[in-house]
C-alpha cells in the first residue's frame, strides 16, 4: 500500500476499578484511509479512541504517532499531534452559540478582544462546505441531537486534524445528513486524512470503510479489508456467535382492527401544525421525516413535555389533558426521550436510581422504598437487556453508551405503561442487543401495548412497524401501511412532496 | 502517568476517610494546645455547639444535593427562637405550641423562598440572600432588637436538659434529625427524587417527577430544620436574641460541604455531614479556647470553607478521567 502509517496503538491497556476494560490493543491507522471500530456495547471502543484523544491516560501501552511513542497524551498533545474527535457524548456548552462552541480554547482574537466577525465567517464557512443548513448564532439549547451532532462534526473539522475519529456520529442522524457526512468523510480521505469510523449500524462500514478492526470484551479480534469480509462474518466475530437474522420475523397485530386507543385531533404546538391520527391497541406506529420535520415533537407534547396550543388527544374514548409528564405517566402513557444525556440520565446518579425512578412509587409501601422488590426489579431489567455493568450501585456515567441507552429503555418499559413512546430507542446499540430489543416490542406489542417508535433507521421502521406517518415541515404528510412501504416512499413523502 | 495514579489514589482515600482524618488531627491539635479541651463542661459545650449546626445541617444536606443554597437559615434561627419566646412570655401560649407555631412559621418562610426560586426562577443564592435580610427585619420587628428572656422552665428543658442525666437534649435532637434525614434520602421515594433532581432536572421532570414541588419542599425542610435549631439555641440561652445566627449560614454551609455534599447538587452522603458537621462545632469552639481573636476567626473559617469546596470538586481538578 502506498499509504503510511499516521498512528499506530501498541498494547494499549485501560484498567478501571481494577476491571480490564482494554486489554494489550495494537492497532495501526494509515494515512487516507477510514478504518471501522466494531464491537459490542461495552466493547471497548469508545475507551480506545479516548486515549488517543488525550481524554483519558493508558494504564499502559503506547500511542505512535508519525513514528514518534507516547506513553499517553493530554488533550492538548493529542490536538497538537492533529489528532480531532467526534465524542459519543456530546461536549456542549448549553448556553453558548453554534459558533462560540467551536472556537472554545482557540478564541480567534484581534488585539485584545475577540474577532467575532472572522470567528462567525469562519464558523459559515464550515457548515457551507458540508452542505448544512445551520444558524451559527443559535444557541447549543435551542438545538435538536441530531443538529448537536452536525456542530460536533463542525468542530472537529475547524481543527485541521490529521486524524478525526467519530465515535457513533451517524445514531442520532437520518438518511440525508448521514449522506451529508459521508461525502465530508470522502473528501476528507482524499486529502490524506486517517479516518476512525465507530459504528454498529453495519451498512455504514460497508458504505465508506476501507478496514474494519473487531474488538470484544476489549480484547483486540481481528482486523480485516472490508472486500475480504462480510456482515454475517463481523457479526458473529463480534458477538462471538452467529446471529440467525438481525430482524425478528414480523409479527401481525393480533388484536381487533377497531380498537383505537389513543386518538390525537388538530394537535398545535409551535412546531407541529394540525396532527390528527390514532393509535391502535397492539399496534407499533412509525414515525419517520427528516431531523427538524417535528416527529420528537409530537410525541412530546402528548406526553406533555412541550406546551400544547390546541388540539384534543382521548385515551380509550375519553378526552384526557396531560399537562406534565408526571399527568401523562398516571394516564399509562411513557416517553423514552431522543437525547439521553440531556433528558434521559441522571448522570452521576446510580445505575440503580435511573432505572427505577420512574416508578418508584411501585416499588414502595408508603414513602418507603421496598429495597427488595428494587433490588428485584433492577436485577430483572439488568437482565432483560443484558446490561454490562460492574455494580448497579456505580453512577451510570461509568456506563458505555450504547448501555447507558439501555438503562433509559428499562426504566420506561418497566413502567407498566400501556401507551409507548420510544423516540431513537436503538440509539447506539449493538446488533446482538438490537435484535432482542425488538424481540421484545414484539412480545409489548402481543401483550396488547401500543407503541410509537421514531426512528432515523430505515429497516427498523420498515422491519418493526405496522403503519407509518411521515412528518415534513411540522406537518404530517401521509400515511403508509407496512405492506405497502418502500424506503423510496418514505423519503419522497418525508422530503415534501406529494403526488 | 504514576503522577495521576498517586493522586486519583488520593482522591479515593480523601473521599472515604479524609474527614475523618481531619477531625481526629483537629481533635489532637486542640487537646495539646488547650488543656481545657477535654474537660467535661467544654466537651458538654461543644457537643451542644455542633447540635445547632448539625440540625441545620440536615436541611442544608437536602438543599445542596438539589444544587440550590439556602443562606437564610441564620436569619431563620433568630426568628424562630425569639418568636418563640415572645408567643411564651407576651401571649402567654403554651411553649410547646409556641414552638409549633414558631417552626410553622419558619416553614413559611421557606415555603415563599421556593416559590421564588421555581415559580419566578430567581437563583436560590439571590432568593435565600433577600430571604435573609426580610426575615431578619422581622425578627427586629418582632422584638425591637432587644433580647427577651424566657421564663418557663419546661422550655428552657430543650436546650439545657439532660436526657438519662448524661446527655444534653440538643445532642438528641441532633441524632434525631440526623437520622430522620437519612431515612428519608436512604429509603423515601422522595428522597430517591431529591437525587433525581439533583442529578439532573429535565430528565427528572420528564420522568415524572413534579421537580418544582421537590424543590419548595426541601427549602421548607430546611426552614424547618433551621426553626428548630433556633428554638433550642434560645432554650439554651434562655433568651430570644434576635443577633444570633449572623455567622451560622456559613458555618452549615462548611459542615454540609466538608461532609462531601457538592454544590452543584446530585452527590453527598448525610452520615459525612455528620462528621462535618462536628469538625466545625470543635473548631469554633476549640478557637475560642485558645483565646484567638474573633476577627481571626472569621479568616480561618472562610479558608476553611474554601478548603471545603475545593476537596468536595477536587475529582475536577486533577481527574479528567471520566
Ligand atoms: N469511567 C468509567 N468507570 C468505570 N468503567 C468504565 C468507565 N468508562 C467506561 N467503563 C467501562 O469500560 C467498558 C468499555 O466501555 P466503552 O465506552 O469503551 O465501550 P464501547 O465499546 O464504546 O461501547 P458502546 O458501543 O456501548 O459505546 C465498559 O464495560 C464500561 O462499563
Ligand atoms: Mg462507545
């Protein structure tokens, strides 16, 4: 390969609480070239790239970089050596701008004072040449994950890295802005540029990767060109076992047609414009559209999250107003919310705490809390969802991230809710785990419970949904049942236009 | 990279037994410089001493972990001791209703200092500052300035009794707010909430919880237990002062943070505050012992302060592992 080698890993090892979480990983990532990291949730993936970002120090190990060995960087080093990153967790200053954001540590400065002009300009700038349509003077708080995303991916770019590593970049994207990205991380390979590519959406490694490294239990596995592998083959190294199918078989509404359940008319908010639909018993719902075209939105003012304008929403039958969450919940209606660290987590909270907060009360007599029937109920989710964890006990932010979703997922399926809503509820989970979350809709959806799910994964909202509305603009353009779906269809309602 | 190591094993000793550590050199330090540490009328004095910052201290606990403030527990303390009193001797009301009724004020107080806070979202630092100053000018309207003495022996039981002849009733109250305070954080649903809240606020309300209701009740738990201590302390003194306190916000705000508690809410445990909360009681006491200079003291209770809040984020410091 004519290609060099930019940055090489030798026996990287990271040991937290006496726990190997990393164990004696080489790896080496040429110039030009976009290397994949896969793994399953806990994997070790996140861990490896944060060494090489100066985020967190080797317990041993060395990083070379351009034939130069380092013990562990800071993140001062790192960047000076040209080394960007796109973080899973979003480092965000909420009351900040788009702009302020990505100069933070490298003010542009002019005499004394800030040149805001040249920092504006250049901020434009970044988000023309990738094709993003984004006001730089809006504040991170005013601004969706997936938009928050793009300004991660903006600020990586500023940097003239020599290396950039996205860590899940694309889980909280949908189709068009992943394709944005994709065409960004071409050119950036054109110009020389090493490429660290996190994943578990799988279509994507095949799409733009030209290596893939597998890591499990952090141990170092294999690495491989992507023409002499296969999806079947990275699965099975992945998971340690092979996955008979990533979807489940569909399965069919066993309840009567007629049943509806919830029944939204006219619904207003500021950003929704007159949605009506209904919701049927055992039914799973769809929501699709672009980022911004208002799915998150409705499902949040039903679940009184956002102010309502107007607009009547009846639960079997009856007109019910849910103010607050806490009206919604009692009504037997359940939101997992898009951003899990903004909205999801108690972050320096307990494993234990997050999974149960939501329905405490349950698990108590009186004001008390039955610390059994908690126990119980924290040790069945952990398992359910097959939780990789130390103690329950530890804050979650010791969590990896695609389990740290998987924390959000138990505590409002363990609700006891009848009514779900699950807003990007795979959002950073691997295959394996994937499948048994949908296994589990499934058996939801056979117990009579009635499910919106929003996703920007196209096979999962064609594979797991019975009908899907397609939002544009804040309005509900169509409807398209499953046997009649297409991804072509979705994207043609979702982009606006009807025939 | 063995640097980091040696401090991050640091940072987990300090956070296990740090504040022990600093009480049992503090309680060396004063036992050699002061021969009168030990003898039993100071230990009595300092044991009632701590009880009044231990009882706020509960409240203040709260507080904290929901990464609010309450600086107007010293206000509360004088009012609610001096209201007390004067419901006694003026009104001629039975001092255990007076004490009721003096608490229940209290708690009113704490009551508007929450809606402040959550409905017209003024910071609490700025809404427990004004609350400071409002319920003060009450207290001086209340009693003109001037102390009022107490008359009735039972009440004067509260802070000056004995309980199986050896223990001082304040140091009961103490133990006993303590441990209501941890049942409530360890094993309530509503203690579970304060954390919730805590920890982080829009993903607690969109749990369902009413965070705005979490938050009006703890400022009224903190009035509440500010109330009490105030009441006792004038058990104590036998008078209503109304001049007291001016001191105590920090010095609760000291023991509550040197018990681990974090400013920006979410993290502490109660059974530390304790501890903290005893540190600062041999403190006051043990600088009066040796005779230093009130003025000096304040120095060396606002560096300590500062010490306090610093160990309580010292993980932001120097671990950026995360
Ligand atoms: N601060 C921490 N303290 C303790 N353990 C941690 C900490 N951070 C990560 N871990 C553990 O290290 C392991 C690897 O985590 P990592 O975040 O690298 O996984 P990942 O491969 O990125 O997974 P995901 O696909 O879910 O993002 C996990 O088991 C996690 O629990
Ligand atoms: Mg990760």
């Amino acid at each position: 390969m004519a290609n060099s080698i930019f940055l090489a890993t030798k026996e990287l090892t990271k040991i937290y609480d006496s726990i190997t979480v990393l164990q004696g990983v080489s790896i080496d990532f040429y110039k030009g070239e976009v290397h994949a990291l896969i793994g399953e949730n806990g994997a070790g993936k996140s861990t490896l790239c944060k060494m090489l970002s100066g985020a967190i120090s080797p317990a041993s190990g060395q990083i070379v970089i351009e034939g130069q060995a380092y013990d562990g960087l800071n993140p001062e080093e790192s960047k000076k050596l040209g080394v960007g990153m796109v973080y899973q967790e979003f480092n965000l200053v909420a009351e900040l701008s788009v702009y302020e954001n990505m100069f933070i540590g490298k003010e542009l400065k002019k005499g004394a004072f800030l040149d805001k002009k040249e920092m504006i300009r250049r901020a434009k700038e970044v988000f023309e040449n990738m094709g993003v349509e984004l006001d730089v003077m809006k504040t991170i708080s005013q601004l969706s994950v997936a938009y928050c995303q793009l300004v991660e991916i903006a600020k990586a770019l500023l940097e003239n890295s020599k290396l950039i590593i996205f860590d899940e970049p694309t889980a909280p994207l949908t189709n068009n802005e992943v394709d944005v990205l994709f065409e960004i991380i071409h050119r950036l390979k054109e110009q020389g540029i090493a490429i660290v590519y996190i994943s578990h959406r799988m279509d994507e490694i095949f799409n733009i990767c030209d290596k893939v490294t597998v890591l499990r239990d952090g141990q170092y596995i294999t690495t491989q060109t992507i023409e002499e592998t296969s999806r079947e083959e990275l699965i099975r190294l992945m998971i340690g076992r092979e996955l008979s199918s990533e979807f489940p078989e569909r399965v069919e509404n066993i309840y009567k047609d007629d049943e509806i359940i919830m029944e939204v008319e006219n619904l207003n908010t500021s950003k929704i414009h007159d949605i009506s639909f209904q919701l049927k018993k055992g039914e799973i719902l769809g929501l699709s559209g672009l980022v911004g075209s208002g799915r998150s939105e409705i499902v949040r003012a039903i679940f009184g999250a956002d102010r309502i304008k107007s607009g009547d929403i009846k639960i079997n039958g009856e007109k019910v107003t849910m103010k607050t969450p806490q009206d919604a919940i009692k009504k037997g209606v359940a939101l997992l919310p898009e951003d899990r660290k903004r909205e999801g987590l108690m972050l320096n909270q307990s494993i234990k705490l997050n999974m149960t907060i939501t329905f405490i009360d349950k698990l108590a007599k009186g004001p008390f809390v039955n610390k059994k029937m908690e126990q119980d109920s924290v040790e069945k989710s952990v398992k359910l969802l097959s939780v990789k964890l130390a103690s329950v006990e530890n804050p979650i932010s010791s969590l990896s991230g695609g389990n740290q979703q998987k924390v959000v997922l138990a505590k409002w399926i363990s609700t006891g809710c009848d009514i779900l809503f699950f807003d990007e509820p795979t959002r950073g989970i691997d295959v394996g785990a994937k499948k048994e979350i949908y296994d589990f809709l499934f058996r939801l959806k056979n117990e009579g419970k009635s499910i919106i799910i929003i996703s920007s994964e196209m096979p999962e909202i064609l594979g797991l949904c019975d009908r899907i509305l397609v939002m544009y603009e804040g309005k509900m353009m169509g409807e398209l049942d499953a046997k009649e779906a297409t991804q072509e269809k979705i994207l043609t309602l979702a982009s606006g236009i009807t025939e | 990279m063995t640097k980091k190591k040696d401090i991050s094993t640091f940072i987990t000793a300090y956070q296990k037994f740090g504040i022990l550590v600093i009480l049992i050199v503090e309680i060396i330090i004063f036992a050699i410089l002061s021969d009168k540490f030990f003898a039993t009328n100071n230990l009595m004095l300092v044991g009632r001493q701590i009880s009044f910052f231990g009882m706020s201290a509960v409240g203040m606990t709260m507080v904290l972990l929901l990464g609010e403030i309450d600086i107007s527990v010293g206000s509360i303390l004088a009012f609610s001791g001096c209201l007390a009193v004067k419901l006694m001797e003026e009104g001629g009301i039975n001092p255990f209703i007076a004490c009721v009724i003096a608490v229940g004020i209290s708690v009113l107080f704490g009551f508007l200092t929450g809606v402040f806070v959550t409905r017209f979202q003024i910071p609490s630092l700025i809404a427990t500052l004004a609350m400071q100053q409002i319920i003060k000018g009450c207290t001086y309207l209340l009693t003109g300035g001037i102390p009022i003495r107490a008359s009735s022996e039972g009440f004067k039981f509260f802070g000056q009794g004995f309980v199986f002849g050896v223990v001082p009733t304040p140091i009961l109250f103490m133990i006993a707010l303590f441990i209501i305070g941890f049942v409530v954080l360890h094993s309530t649903c509503f203690g579970r909430r304060i954390y919730a809240v805590g920890g982080n606020n829009e993903a607690a309300r969109l749990s369902g919880i009413k965070t705005n209701k979490v938050r009006i009740i703890v400022f009224m738990i903190s009035a509440a237990t500010a109330g009490i201590a105030g009441i006792i302390m004038a058990s104590r003194m036998g008078t209503g002062q109304p001049s007291v306190g001016t001191d105590f916000a920090m010095d609760v705000l000291t023991a509550t943070v040197l018990g681990g508690v974090m400013l920006t809410g979410g993290k502490g445990k109660i059974l530390n505050v304790f501890i903290g909360a005893i540190i600062i009681g041999i403190l006051t006491n043990g600088l009066v012992l040796l005779d230093v200079l009130e003025y000096w003291q304040w120095i060396v209770k606002g560096f300590v302060f500062l010490f306090a809040v610093a160990m309580s984020n010292i993980e932001l410091f120097f671990n950026k592992d995360k």
